[in-house]
C-alpha cells in the first residue's frame, strides 16, 4: 500500500516540503501536493507489521476500506454510514494501532498523521488528550469521524443558530457533552461543530478520519462568550515541528 504516508517519515525524508507547508500563511492554499512527497522513501511500517499476518484489523486495512469507501460512497451519510461501523471496529481491536500513531505533546493536545492517499480524499489522524488537554470549540468543513481507542473524553457538541451571514461572529449553543469511551464513535457532517478535552486522570487517544487535509485546511473556532470567529490551520503534530502552535 504504497500511498500510507506515515508520520515520522516525513521529517526525515522530505524535510523541504515539511519546512515549506511549516511557513505557509494563515489562508492561503496548501500549495504542495502530496505527489511531491517522497514515497518511494516513506516505508510502510504497518504492512510490515505483524498484525497483518493475524485476523486483526489493522490501521492498514481501515485505511484500505475507507479508501474505498470514500470513492464509491456517492454522498456524505453514506460515507458515514459505511465507515462508522468499521472505526468501531478498529478502535475495539486491541493492539490495532501502532503506538507512534499516539506520540503525546506536553504543551496541547497531538494530533499525529497516520494516513493520506496521494489525491487527498480523506485524512486519518491519531489523537492525544492528556489529562487537562482541550480543543478550542471548532469545525472542521467537512465530515469526520471520531473513536476512542483508549481513555476517556469528554466532547460537547454546538450548533450555531444564526443564519451565518456574519463571517466573524457565530451564536452557538451547546446541545449535548457527554463522556465517551473507548470504542465509541461520534460522527459529524461537515457542519459539525464539537470540543473535546480530557477530565480524566489517564491519557486518552483517539482516531480521527476527515474528508480532507485536515492538517492543512482552514477551519474555525468559536469563542464561546463573545461569538466570534477565528481562522485556524491545525497542520500535524509529527509532520510540522514541535514548536508550532496549534
Ligand atoms: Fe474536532
């Protein structure tokens, strides 16, 4: 599976096209496509994983059938509907994720690139909370999916009851929170608006699939006190140095 693009190697091989996506301003377009990366150089650490000679699902075989599904699903419930169950299923699979994938940051929550195919059609992330870590309230413009594959989270969801005409300031209301436990999965539609943190004592991680770059793609978050708007590109923890900032 010669498109998986994992983490680290980035760094390490492909170090112009890190430095370069590192300093793209706030709004423009991510102008490096993935065919500039060096793949012939990224291995492919989960084909050689053991895991693949055992009926365990692995994050390769997710990334496989969510590749097919994002091509033959022809709307955004079925792409949900479709995948949903089989997030589930990974995230209950002991074992089925690497543990590079949950490399932590003490600063804020990390969000680590396991997976992108060359065309950019989905994204697939691996997550950490540790105890105290919180998202902003946010967006992503786009559908998602989110398990736990271990710990707790809390996540509220929002949903903004203006009509939007505003670009910079946004009602929201909280419409649930609730704790979420491994092997749960929250699905969104590219409306969707949540925020996630960690009140428990223990880490939490969690894996993530997007309909796009969501590393690179401008989104928003929402003060929840004045309304107002901010613009934000969230990028990669372990594809970006450490010292960006979400
Ligand atoms: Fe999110």
């Amino acid at each position: 599976m010669r498109e998986l693009t994992y983490c680290f190697l980035f760094q390490t091989t492909s170090e112009n096209v890190t430095r370069r996506i590192a300093l793209r301003p706030l709004g423009t377009p991510f102008a490096v496509s993935s065919s500039r990366l060096d793949t012939k150089a990224i291995s492919n650490r989960f084909l050689k994983s053991p895991l693949m000679q055992t009926e365990q699902y692995s994050t390769s075989q997710f990334a496989r059938d969510v590749d097919t599904c994002v091509r033959k699903c022809p709307n955004e419930s079925e792409v949900l509907r479709w995948i949903k169950p089989l997030l589930e299923k990974l995230v209950r699979s002991p074992g089925s994720v690497p543990a590079e994938a949950f490399a932590p940051r003490k600063d804020r929550f990390a969000m680590n690139l396991i997976h992108m195919p060359r065309d950019e059609r989905f994204s697939m992330v691996g997550g950490v909370w540790h105890p105290g870590q919180t998202t902003p309230i946010h967006d992503h413009l786009t559908w998602a999916l989110i398990g736990v594959y271990d710990g707790e989270e809390r996540e509220a969801l929002f949903r903004r009851t203006n009509d939007g005409s505003n670009p910079k300031i946004a009602k929201i209301e909280k419409v649930s929170e609730k704790i979420n436990t491994k092997g749960h999965v929250t699905v969104l539609g590219n409306r969707g608006i949540h925020r996630v943190d960690n009140i428990s004592g223990k880490p939490t991680t969690s894996i993530h699939v997007y309909g796009r770059d969501i590393g690179h793609a401008e989104r928003h978050s929402y003060d929840p006190v004045t309304g107002e708007i901010s613009r934000f590109v969230s990028r990669y923890c372990n594809v970006l140095r450490d010292k960006e900032r979400f």
